[in-house]
C-alpha cells in the first residue's frame, strides 16, 4: 500500500511525538476509506474520488459525535455545520470530495446512516445531516463530467478501516494540487498527556491550496527557490478542507477553538488563506458516548478538560496539520492536467530537493 517515505522517514525533523501510525486513526475508533477513480484515456479526463470518515467505526448504535468547526475562508462547502453550530455535535460519516459531487456524496451518506441505523431511523423520528466537504480538482479532472456516483461513494464507506491509510492521489484528493505541486490527501497525529492520561490528536487534510511563492517547510522558502512547472502561478484557485480528531473528551466550544487552530496549521506551511481558497476546518472528539438528544433523559452530563491545559493540544492540532500537508505532497504522485494550466503535467514534488534544502537551510540559520 504505502510506496513512497513520508516526511519524517525522509528526515524531516517535524516536532511533536506521533501516534503509531501517524495518522487521524491513532485516535481509537476512527476509520478511513477511499474511492478513487482514474481515467487518463478517455477526453472527459477522470481524476478525482471520495474520502470517508467513520468517527465512531461501523457502531450499529446512533450516538452524537461532539464537534466544533471554522472557515478561515468561506470559498467552499461543509455540509451539516449549521447545527455544528448550533448543537454541537453531527452523527454518521465525514465524507470529502469534489465541488461538484457534494450533492451525490450527500445522498449516499444519507443512505449509509439509514441503513446503518435501521432500528432506530425506523423506531424513532429521527433524520441524518451528514458532513460533507469538498475542493476543487477541475484542473486534473473533467470536474463538469461529474463523475462520482452514488456507488462510488458507498465504496469509500465501505473501505474504511483503522491502521495505515493510503496518502497522496487517493479519494477526494485524487485530483487536487498544493503550492503548485500535486497535492492529496495526508495525516499526521500527535499524543499529549494531561496529569496521568495519555490523549491523541490526529488530522486528515485535503490539501488543494496554495501558490508556489508561498510554500515553506519548517521555515525554509523552498517555493521561492523552485520555480518550474507551475500550474497556475498567480493566483490560488484551489481549498483545504482539514478534519481534526480526538479522544479527548472536549465540550463544543472547546472544540471550535480547536478547529480554529487549523488556521496556524496551514500558515506554518506559507498560505495566507487566499481570496479563492475554501479553508474549512472541522474538529470532534470520541469521547462522550451518550444516545442521541432525542433519546436522552432531560438531564445530562459530560466530561471535559479544563482549558487551562489546552495549549498542548492547540500545538498539536498546529503541528499535525503542518505534517500532514507536507506528507500529501510526499506521496503524490505526477498527473496529466486536465484543463486551464500552464503545464500540461502536475508535478509531484521533488522530495530529495526538498530535504537536502531544508536541512541546508537550517544549518545556515
């Protein structure tokens, strides 16, 4: 499955000590599966796919998953965040996608929580208001052709699974494009201990954001020194959806600031959150199992962390998303360009240039 290093097997030195698998599934319980679809032989170019998130696995019993969310730039969508707002929590999948498959996703992840729940949708009155993100892969894929169909979508909820997962041109980030680079998919996490209990923190991003003059790694401005093959050079024309995961246990508005966070997280990588770029970012916690509002006694208690000892997890949050943008990048791979590009190939990122740049970079500092 995995074929190519990622940043740190390359020598990266990023901060932060990491859970076993480095990625959004070190927090227990949560799975990830892909649908990706690639067709370079046909005009309507397919190059684009589906991501699927279980926060709490394939449990059969509906119960609410505590979020908090934020948009640094609202250029985009993230369906459900209404009541994130308002309640605070969502039930069922996170999917991700392209622009123009929100509405298929939607409705097959409407689909899979019916039939997942099947006892309780049919014994009670309840309704599904699944979270689904997208950003914009037009450029690598015949995004007009809407090619992503329900079944595509039910296929990367089925995939999903806890463990390793795959990086780089895979689901929804088949088709995407960072700092001018091929871009992805990429996850990272980060353990944090509070008195004697030990906490995860993991981040999935869809990266399909930045311009190349922006792009640095750990502070070296390696996009001011590699300036061939851009794709589109000056302006950004792409989004970056982040999912934020924890089991610690977090009250919404914790959450939010949480989510919030993710804002650092994408500038230590140079975007400024540009004028086009959907930057949307969700947070939950595991933590907190209780049946659904509608099911529940009239009074109710949670657990919660105090928030005087949150500023391990806002770093963490913060360095998790760093590293998982840059292992996107690590594991893409080239692409034919589809349409509206200067190069009629995406590039992936040269790794070794890279390393041997930001190692010479802080030998200098």
């Amino acid at each position: 499955m995995k074929t190519k290093l990622r940043a740190r097997e390359m020598g990266l030195p990023f901060s932060g000590k990491t859970g076993v698998n480095n990625n959004i599934t070190d927090v227990a319980g949560v799975q990830v599966g892909y649908k990706t679809l690639i067709d370079h032989e046909n005009a309507s170019q397919k190059q684009t796919g589906v991501t699927a998130i279980l926060p709490r696995g394939r449990s059969n019993t509906p119960q609410p998953v505590w979020a908090g969310m934020y948009a640094l730039n609202g250029n985009g969508e993230m369906t459900g965040t209404h009541w994130i707002q308002d309640g605070g929590y969502f039930t069922g999948p996170i999917m991700i996608t392209n622009s123009h498959a929100v509405g298929i996703t939607h409705h097959a992840a409407v689909k899979w929580t019916i039939n997942q729940y099947k006892e309780a949708w049919t014994e009670h009155h309840l309704w599904a208001m699944p979270v689904v993100a997208e950003t914009f892969d037009g450029i690598l894929n015949d995004i007009n052709a809407m090619h992503v169909t329900e079944q595509d979508a039910q296929d990367a909820l089925d995939d999903a699974q806890s463990g390793p997962i795959q990086e780089g041109n895979v689901g929804g980030g088949t088709g995407m494009i960072a700092y001018d680079y091929k871009g992805g998919t990429g996850s990272s996490s980060r353990l944090i201990k509070v008195d004697d209990r030990e906490y995860t923190v993991g981040a999935l991003v869809q990266a399909n954001h930045g311009v190349r003059k922006w792009f640095n790694v750990l502070g070296a401005p390696f996009g001011l020194h590699d300036n061939e093959n851009l794709i589109h050079p000056l302006h950004e024309q792409g989004s970056i959806i982040v999912v934020i995961a924890t089991d610690a246990p977090m009250l919404p508005h914790q959450l939010k600031r949480m989510a919030k966070r993710a804002a650092i997280g994408i500038g230590r990588n140079g975007s400024p959150g540009g004028n086009n770029s959907g930057d949307i970012f969700l947070a939950f916690s595991t933590a907190n199992s209780k049946n659904m509002p509608q099911l529940s006694e009239s009074h109710q208690t949670m657990d919660y962390l105090n928030d005087e000892v949150f500023d391990d997890f806002y770093l963490a949050v913060v360095e998790s998303i760093e590293e998982a943008v840059i292992n996107a990048m690590f594991a893409a791979d080239d692409v034919p360009v589809f349409k509206m590009a200067e190069s009629e190939v995406c590039r992936a990122i040269d790794t070794q240039k890279l390393c041997e740049f930001v190692s010479a970079s802080r030998v200098m500092s």
